[in-house]
C-alpha cells in the first residue's frame, strides 16, 4: 500500500466518511501529505507450501 499517511486509501478522509455514512456518491479527491510505503514479504517454503518467514516493511 502506497499513499499519503492521513487518508483513506490515498483519498481524502472527510470525503470517504461522507461517503461511507451517507452511502450517497461523493466525489473522491486525492488527500494531500507526506506519502508512506507499507508491505510484508513472505517466504515460502516450497516443498510444504507453508509460510517460514514474515518481514513487514515500513517506509
């Protein structure tokens, strides 16, 4: 996930609220900020299919 740290998946918090309360479509905008790069990496045992390792990234 990649997007301003102060949002809703990268769009403006109060217009997401408004949306998700109301269920009345809003018009999505963009939120404005600092961006933050967060993801996890898996390591997969390939003989069992079973995850050995999680590694969680945060930039």
């Amino acid at each position: 996930m990649t997007g301003p740290k102060n949002s809703v998946i990268g769009m403006d918090i109060e217009a997401s609220l408004k949306r998700f309360q109301t269920s009345l479509p809003e018009r999505y905008k963009v939120a404005d900020g600092k961006a933050k790069f967060n993801a996890v990496i898996f390591e997969v045992d390939d003989e069992t299919n079973k995850v050995k390792e999680i590694i969680r990234v945060n930039k």
